[in-house]
C-alpha cells in the first residue's frame, strides 16, 4: 500500500512534469491575444519598430499551473524536492526535443510527403520541420529559464516564509511566483525568439512583457486556488501529518540554506 505522502507527491510531480513538457511543445504557437478575445490587433510601435501587436505564446496557458503546483511541493516537501523535479523536468524536455530532432532527420514515407489541411496541398516534412525545429530553440531557451526561474521559485518561496513566520500562504506562493516568472517569461522568449528565430528584439519584448503580465495576473487570481488545493490536501493527509510534511520541509530547506550558503 501507497502511503498518502507518496501517493500526494506523485501526483504533484505528474502534474509538474506534464504540463512543463507539454508547455514546451505548444509553446512554438504564438497567438493574437486581441483576436481570442474577438477583437482585431492594435497597431503600436516599440524602440522604434512596428506595427507590433498583443501577441502572447501558448505555452503561458500551462506556465502558471507548473508554477502553483511547484509552490506546492515546496510547501509540503521542501526545496530540495522541487530541485530534483527542476533538473528531472529538463531532463526530461531535453530527451524529449533530443527524439524530435531524431524523427525530423528520418526520411518521410511517400504517402505522407503530401497531405491536405483545410483544402490546401501541405508539405508535411516543411510543416513538421517548421514547428518542431523551431521548437527546438524554445527547448534552449526554455530549460535555461526554466532552471532558472525555480531556483528563484524555491528560493524566494522559502525566503518569504521565514519572512512571515510560516503565516500568510498566499505571499510566499504568489509572491515567489511573481518574481521567478519575471525572469522566466524574458529569459526563454529572448532566446528562443530573439536569438534563436531571428525576431526583432522589439517584437520579442512586446511578447515577453504581455507573457509576464498574464502570468502575473493569473497567479494573483490563481491564490483562491492555492488555499482551495492546500485544504484538500491538509483533509486528505490530515491535520498532524501535513504539519509534520509542512514543517519538515521548512526545516530542510533552512538545513539546505546554510548549507549552501557556508564557505
């Protein structure tokens, strides 16, 4: 039988894990932030450039999610456990992306070459090259940010706990995500886009800056969710034991502090 911390930890970790990877595989899309909303794109100028519109990637759709879910490892097993699934998660995007690069070199079967979408005569190798092996600078970029931005995330989750004295869980969760994600949303876009897919560094701003203010405000809006999350698991672990994971994690994330802070 599966003890509950086990069992709880697994799940976080799937979501954590599944969500970082599909992240990455969507990410490649960027949409018009203006047409979902069923309006037509603003023209404006940045740096000199443009028109530029309120474009956002999609990968910002599963970002917050990763993000709370790694807040909640953190509170109930401490940093050390965020940073093996941290290294674990890009890990596993690099092998991801490493097979990706493999089936762009194997050669198509011939029935496959061509194909049609929507009434038009599409050149499957061109299409699957297009979007994957631009995603393969998304991986670059993204793994980058994304060891990144948690170390950030741990660091200043914890810092913000010792700073409140353990109360107040929506600073330490939504604030820790605030401050990662600033550094995430800029990091991977600049080298994904920028330096990766040629984009003016205009463009890639506009992209970076609206990628950062959705994130931000879904976090914010996310918090209910956070003490919804964090009942549901304090009923199903019940009271005593999740103390005892919360404070647990707490001291072995100050035990990792001086750790790693001593000469």
């Amino acid at each position: 039988m599966i003890a509950k911390p086990q069992r709880l930890f697994t799940v976080l970790a799937a979501l954590f894990l599944g969500n970082a990877l599909i992240a990455e595989f969507i990410g490649v899309k960027v949409f018009s932030l203006e047409r979902a909303f069923g309006g037509q794109p603003i023209a404006f100028f940045l740096f000199g450039e443009g028109p530029l519109s309120l474009s956002l990637s999609t990968g910002v759709l599963l970002w917050p999610i990763v993000f709370v879910t790694s807040d909640l490892i953190n509170e109930y097993f401490g940093l050390r456990a965020v940073r093996f699934l941290s290294w674990l998660a890009a890990s596993v995007i690099a092998y991801a992306f490493l097979m990706v690069g493999l089936a762009i070199l194997l050669p198509p079967a011939d029935f496959w070459i061509w194909n049609k979408v929507g009434g038009r005569a599409v050149y499957m190798p061109d299409a699957f090259y297009v979007v994957f092996a631009q995603s393969m600078w998304i991986v670059v970029g993204s793994i980058t940010a994304f060891l990144l931005g948690q170390f950030v995330d741990v660091v200043s989750f914890h810092w913000l706990r010792r700073l409140t004295r353990g109360r107040w869980l929506a600073v330490r969760a939504t604030g820790s995500t605030l401050i990662s994600q600033l550094i995430d949303s800029f990091v991977v876009l600049y080298i994904a886009f920028w330096w990766g897919a040629g984009w003016s560094f205009a463009q890639v701003t506009v992209i970076a800056l609206l990628n950062y203010f959705y994130k931000a405000t879904l976090a914010i809006l996310l918090t209910p969710l956070l003490y919804v999350a964090h009942r549901l698991i304090d009923a199903y672990l019940g009271a005593e034991l999740a103390h005892h994971l919360v404070e647990q994690a707490a001291a072995d994330s100050r035990s990792w502090g001086r750790v790693t802070s001593s000469p």
